[in-house]
C-alpha cells in the first residue's frame, strides 16, 4: 500500500509489516494508517473477520456497533463506558467464528472522537492526539482496556441508523449479511487477496452465530442513555 506524502507499508503471511515513511511525515499519521489499513490487511491474511465497528462488553457478552463513517459508532462506546461497560476495540473489531460461535478479540485501546463527542461528556480536545494531522477527531485511551486478551463471547451485531423514535429490530438474513459484507475494515481487499468465498462464509456464519439487529435513534446526543437501555436489554438476548 502506497499512501501519498505518508509512506509505504508491505503486510505479508499475516505476520508482519515493512513500513517506509516519507521523510518528515508525522508519527501520528504513519501510525493511524499502520493501525488502520496495514491491520486490516495483517487480519484478513490470518483469515479474522474485520468489521469497520466499535465494540463494548456488556454483560460479559460483546455488542459490535457497525455503520457508515460518522453515524457515532465510536460515540455510542464512549457513552456505554461511562455507564460502566468495557470498551473492547475501536474502529476494528476482529471476529473469530468457530463451532458455531462467534468470538470478538480486543483491540485498539482509544476511542476514535469528533469534538462535538467530547463536548457530550463535557471534555476538551486538550492533551489528545489528533487521528491525523489537521483533523479535528481525536484519539481518546480506553480507561477500562481489558487486563487480558481473552475473546468475548459475541452476542449481537447493531447496525445504528438515525430517525426520529427509538426502535430496535433484528434484521433478516440477506440484509443482515449484506450489512456485514458492506462494513468489512477494508473490504476492498477481499478480492485481490482471493477471499471471496472465504469472506462471503464468515459474515453468513456470524449471523447464525449472533443476531444483527437495527436500532434507529434521534441524533441529539442528549437522547444517547435511552439507545444505551435497549443496548444492554439487548446483550441479555439469548445467542441463536
């Protein structure tokens, strides 16, 4: 991968990177796309499933939030630790299927934050890194990262939608697996790596192994304890 006025980064058998930055690129920039791009690419070679999604251990089971970039994926986890649950990863969640369940491995311990996020738990950008230079999102440390890299058992996948009421529902099995396939961490690496048929047969085995589901909310941030409610009520939901 050639990123422009970054570096190059070479990612092979799913167990190394050669990174060659640019001369005088900042640190934060070669390593948002290490830890972004690079990783998805190291996690697809290792045959993991990579969702772009936040992820947060409530009840002991993982929730797995995925929706486009800016729907408040990274929002919704934040506000899910300041109600007490763990944040497990960020931006990539890697997910195992196995005998029929479905496993969530920690990840980055940050929060990737918009300013007007920062602003919902009255905190300031002062101190933080920017994801990339010149851009007003910033990396937040989990506080709560876990003390081991124990999978979590996966109870549920939420695709966040925006609307005017609060509604939750489980979405069908072609919609279901087309939203897996749409919010794969760099899903347009699948086929040159080959893994099509691979790829199609993880996200279909996810969804026999936990339910997806929609939940539509208002966008105001002061309305996000209501969407945490039906989050945990839904972590309590039997696995299939």
């Amino acid at each position: 991968m050639d990123v422009p006025r970054v570096g190059r980064f070479l990612v092979r058998h799913g167990r190394e990177m050669v990174v060659e930055p640019c001369p005088d690129v900042p640190d934060g920039d070669v390593r948002a796309y290490l830890l972004g791009s690079a990783m998805g690419a190291l996690l697809q070679q290792r045959g993991l499933l990579p969702l772009h999604a936040s992820a947060v251990e409530v009840n002991g089971r993982g929730i797995v939030f995925i929706a486009p970039a800016g729907s408040g994926k990274s929002t919704m986890a934040m506000h899910l630790q300041h109600r007490g649950h763990r944040v497990i990863c960020d931006d990539i969640c890697a997910v195992a299927i196995e005998g029929g369940a479905a496993w969530l491995w920690p990840g980055l311990r940050n929060l990737k934050l918009w300013r007007a996020s920062l602003g919902a738990i009255a905190r300031t950008p002062d101190g933080l890194e920017p994801v990339l230079v010149d851009m007003d999102k910033y990396r937040v440390p989990v506080v709560d990262a876990p003390a081991d890299d124990r999978a979590v058992d996966l109870a549920a996948v939420v695709l966040l939608d925006w609307g005017e009421d609060f509604t939750i529902t489980p979405l069908p099995g072609a919609e279901a697996v087309g939203a897996l396939v749409a919010n794969t961490f760099r899903g347009q690496l699948v086929v040159p790596m080959g893994r099509q048929a691979a790829h199609w047969r993880q996200c279909l085995d996810l969804f026999g192994a936990a339910g997806v589901y929609r939940i539509v909310r208002p966008r105001a941030l002061d309305q996000l304890d209501r969407a945490s409610i039906l989050i945990e009520r839904l972590s309590l939901t039997p696995t299939r």
